[in-house]
C-alpha cells in the first residue's frame, strides 16, 4: 500500500504532528491517491452573527469550540433556563449535501445510543436551512486536556472502562464510532470525587448494517478518523467493525499510562506507515509504573489483525479491570528442600514470592546463604523438581516485628521458560499430562532461517524488498505485502531469542523500505542518493510534478555539498555535443551532469529525450569495438 500525504481542513492551523480531527479523503479515490482538505474554513463571522440568536427555544449565550465541521455553542432556555449545547453545520458547508448528510448521520447514530457515557441528543432542527444539533451540555475537561501525562494505572483503568462500556452500547447496535481519541472523551466531575466518561462526536460513526440510503455518507468511499488513533485495517480503506475501535482504545489506553503515543512520526502518512507495519510497542518498557499485565492487555488491544484483538468492548473491559484488581493471597505450597550434607529431605509450607522466588516457614537453623539446593515441589497439578540458592534469612525476632512467620527465601536458579510454564501450569491445577509447553524445535528454527536468508538485503532499500531499482509503485507495495505475509507468522513460532530479534529486524528493515519507496518524494531523495536515474525516471512517470522535485532538490542540495559549477559545466558540454550531432558524447556529459546533480530537471530531462532517441543505436565505441 502507498500511504498517502495528507492534509487537513482545520480551521486551527497546527503542526503536522498535532491531532487533526478533520483528515477527509474524497469519495471515488483509491487508497493510493492524495487525501484533500475539506470546504475551505468559515469567514469567522459566526460568532459575532450566532450570539444572542435563538434556535428552536434556546438563545445562544457564548461559543464553546469549533471544528473542521460546526461549532459548538452554549445556549440556554428562555423560560426554564436549561442549558444546553447547540452544535451548527457551518455556513459554508450546507450546499455540500455530502456534508450535510454527515452532520445529520450524528444526530441518528445518537438516537440509538442511549448510555450514560454517550452524549445525549435533544433536538435535530433547521435554522435558515442550516441544520442544528441540541444536546446535553457538558461540564468538566476533555481527557486530553485532563491528561497532560501519564495517569496512575487504576485511574487510567477506570477511564478506559467507561469507554468501553460506551463502544458496548455503540456496537451493540452495529455502530462503529472510528475516532476515538482524547479529544472526543469528554469527563464530567462526580459527586464522589471521580469522573464520568461521556463520549463525544459521532459524526464520522458507520452503521454496520442500515438501509441503503443510511449507509450513503459511510459506504461512498470516504475515509475519516485521527491518524495517531487508526487501526491498520482503517489505514488501508479496508472494510471496519468494532474491533478497530478496541485498536484505538488501546492506542488511547497506552497514552493514558505512558503519557505518549506508541506511534509518531513527522508526517501523517509515517503514522499510518506504522499502524500497518510496526509492532506495538509495550507501556511498561516504556513507563515502569504500567504493571505488566495491564501492558500485555493494551498489546493485545493493538494487535495488526482485528482477529488477535480482543472479541468486544466487553471483552477489553473485564480484561483491563483484572489488570487493577488486588492480587489474591498467595497460594500456600509444600516444598520438598534437600540441602548438601542431609541424609533426607526436609518438607516445609511456603508460598512463591514474585516470579522466581519461594519464602519457606522454617525454625531453628537454617541453610546457609548462598547454599544451593534440591527442591521438589508438591503443587496442585503434581510435583516439579528444581533447585534454588537461599537469598535470606528472616529470623524469629526478626519474623516477629515484621509479623510473619520465620524461614528463608530461594530464588529458584534453573529456570528455563519452559520450566516456569510448567510451574505455572501445576500451580494452576493443571496436570503434567495436558499439552506441553511449545519450545524451539530445530524443524522450526531451521525454517525460519531458510526464510531470514531470503530477507538479508543489507542497507539497499531495493534490496531489501528485492525488487528492481526501476520497479513500478504497485510491484514494491505488492512485494512488501508478501513479504510481511511469509514474516509476521514467524513471530507465533517457539523462536530462540536471537532468532526471533532477528525476525524483528527483518520486518523493521521491511517497513523502513516501504516507507521511503513507497512514497514518491521520499523515493526521488533517496534514488538521487544512489544516482539511480532509472528510479528517478519511474517517479517522473507515476506522478511526481516538477514542483515536488524542485522541493526534494533542495532538500537533497541542503544535506549534500555539490559542486554545482562543475555539474553546470558538464551540462553545458552536452548542449555543445548535442549542437555538434555527437549524441553520445553528449548523453555521457548528460549523465555526468547527473551524477553532480541529480534531480536537475533541465539535465534529467535532456537526458530522458536523448536516450529515447539513441536507444538501439550503438554507440561509437562499441562500433569500433566490434
């Protein structure tokens, strides 16, 4: 897939790495064309025009917010003084019967979501044949203005679980809201200290299953939502369920605990690069107070295909709520501990501490620190043998101020992952005799080095892919498609360590490709870099206008010190050539010119016209060489 530049139709101007939430692609293009801005913005006269007028029973006190589609005012009730949110369809917007049409698509989506964490919806009414929305108004802070880092874990939990319990009720009734962000997470303050989630904007919402004319504004080709936020399947114009927004709520729960993205880039299109291509990364690699299990959870939230996430709202909420719930006392064990120089064993109870240890209730005396020794443990599901070294002492005076009881800790030292697994298995309850843990098999590991050997193209972009270096942009999207296909499932193998970084690196080196040849500016640079004219000429032919290649000149002039007098001079010798009828001498001096300056269109372009026209001509010095 080409990933598209975009652009937004904000009325805010901001940075290409700042939440747009207006990134519109018109119906009837493809997925490798440019995403347009929207309807140009608003005069800005709507404020003062707006202020004090009435629409239905309610005059508008004061401007909330706008966006790329309407403002938000707070109005008020002439006799009851209800106050409520008045969202108007901008001026400029209502000959657009598109837009219109999505604008009135909220207003419907909202009337079949009834929830406490959804918005709730008044009125739908004309004003002057602009449409208007009435709907609760909100008091409090939008999540992104609440969470300027990352937030304790259990109140993150919390958060997320309202959202959850507002996607249930939205995909319920076949609703896909597909822009969950902070932006739209709006928190009313409770009585008790706490916040009620209410989700906001369902303007770009698709109705799985409608009438016809209901789906017109979300099956016409339209592509919406936030590119921080999007999950692979949206990226890419694919068909979208309930489980690209699971996507995001795993993008916004990994901000929430890490107080960033997982995904950034300096353009748009880099972050769709990286929905699709780039392994989520883990929250508590990234902030060390996000519990593991919670990371694990919000991993599996933003797994790439929508099958290895999670099956519903409901799903992801019990999910996260496990991940906060206090950890059940823990389990008392009987341990078998034979120490060097003891004629028997010495059973004793304990319980398992952490991942690796085990603290046993002993009196009187203990083994000495550092001591190894023979355990053999009798869990639930049978016994499992080990051994383990004595890390600590906790005498009876010192059991007594603490309150607990004597003994010693042991830090078990054999632990393959496949031991722990089966540790964790009789722990559990579950007998030695189930299925045994998967573990590298030398069948496995060698074909997966039988398929590494295929990918091992070093730093050429090219041959990374392992296409040519004229190649169209559909054969590099169409390889680095296969590609990702024969590497992803590498990654469901029982893989050694360095085999399995290995993969990782494979699939980097994948998308690191993918993201320069794959767009045609960044190709154009990168070709120039190589000298690769026939890449070049590829560019030129998929659409790379000369304005864009006068802008990746001078990006490449700016990083490059080039001798431009001299590619000036070589220039000049091809007209001379050129005017003299020697043709080839003249290509050469063309081709010399390149090699200088690469994306010199008048050189280029000479040199594009002189070729074509010597093609199948021998040059002078093969015809004295025959």
């Amino acid at each position: 897939m080409q990933v598209p530049a975009l652009h937004c139709s904000c009325e805010t101007p901001h940075p290409d790495r700042a939440q747009c939430p207006t990134l519109i692609r018109e119906p009837g293009q493809g997925v490798d064309t440019d995403w347009e801005a929207g309807a140009s913005p608003s005069s800005g006269t709507d404020a003062e025009a707006l202020t004090g007028q009435s629409f239905g029973s309610f005059r508008i006190v004061r401007e909330l917010g706008r966006g790329g589609m309407g403002s938000v005012w707070l109005a008020e009730h002439g006799l009851i003084q209800k106050r409520v949110a008045v969202k108007v369809l901008h001026a400029h917007l209502v000959r657009d019967s598109r837009l219109v049409e999505r604008f009135l698509s909220e207003a419907r989506t909202l009337t079949r979501v009834q929830h406490p964490n959804v918005v709730s919806l008044f009125d739908v009414n004309l004003r002057e044949g602009r449409p208007y929305l009435v709907m609760e108004y909100l008091e409090g802070q939008s999540l992104a203005a609440f969470a300027q880092g990352p937030l304790a874990p259990a109140l993150a939990v919390e958060l997320l679980s309202q959202v959850c319990d507002a996607l249930g009720a939205a995909h319920a009734h076949g609703i896909v809201h597909r822009d969950i962000k902070p932006a739209n997470v709006f928190l009313v303050p409770t009585a008790q200290g706490g916040h009620r989630v209410k989700l906001l904007d369902f303007g770009i919402a698709k109705l799985l299953s409608a009438a016809p004319e209901e789906r017109m504004s979300t099956q016409s080709g339209t592509l919406l939502g936030t590119p921080e936020f999007m999950a692979p399947e949206q990226c890419g114009g694919e068909p979208v369920d309930g489980r690209a927004d699971l996507y995001a709520a795993g993008v916004l729960g990994y901000q929430l605990v890490t107080g960033q993205l997982p995904f950034t880039g300096n353009h748009p299109a880099e972050m769709l690069l990286a929905h699709l291509m780039k392994p989520p990364p883990l929250a508590h690699e990234a902030c060390a107070a996000v519990p593991v299990a919670l990371s694990r959870v919000l991993e599996r939230a933003m797994a790439k295909r929508p099958e290895d996430r999670f099956a519903s709202a409901a799903a992801l909420r019990e999910a996260l709520q496990a991940t906060v719930r206090p950890a059940p006392p823990p389990s008392a064990l009987t341990v078998q501990v034979l120490v060097k120089g003891a004629s028997a064993p010495r059973k004793l109870r304990g319980e398992r501490v952490g991942r690796l240890g085990l603290f046993l209730h002993a009196e009187g005396d203990l083994p000495p620190l550092r001591e190894d020794v023979t355990l053999r443990l009798e869990l639930a599901g049978g016994e499992l043998a080990c051994t383990g070294q004595v890390v600590r002492h906790v005498s009876a005076e010192q059991a007594q101020a603490w309150r607990m009881a004597p003994g010693f800790g042991i830090e078990l030292s054999d632990t393959p992952a496949g031991l722990l697994q089966r540790f964790e298995r009789l722990l559990a309850g579950e007998s030695r005799t189930g299925p045994a843990p998967a573990s590298p098999g030398a069948s496995q590991e060698a074909r997966a080095e039988a398929v590494l050997r295929g990918f091992q193209g070093g730093a050429d972009h090219y041959a990374v892919l392992g296409v040519a270096k004229d190649a169209p942009g559909e054969g590099i999207r169409r390889r680095a498609r296969e590609a990702r296909a024969v590497l992803e499932p590498l990654r469901e193998q029982p893989l050694s360590p360095a085999l399995r970084a290995r993969v990782e690196q494979a699939l980097a080196r994948m998308g690191e490709a993918l993201h320069t040849l794959g767009h045609l500016e960044r190709r154009a640079e990168y070709d120039a870099s190589l000298r690769n004219l026939e890449g070049l000429l590829r560019c030129l032919s998929e659409g790379l206008t000369l304005t864009a290649l006068e802008q990746c000149r001078a990006r490449f002039l700016s990083r490059h010190r080039v001798p431009q007098g001299r590619a000036t001079l070589h220039f000049a010798t091809g007209l001379a050539f050129a005017a003299q009828g020697e043709l080839h001498q003249a290509l050469e001096a063309y081709e010399q010119a390149l090699r200088v300056d690469p994306l010199d269109w008048k050189s280029l372009h000479r040199w594009r016209l002189l070729r074509a026209q010597l093609r199948g001509t021998p040059s002078p010095t093969a015809g004295a060489s025959r």
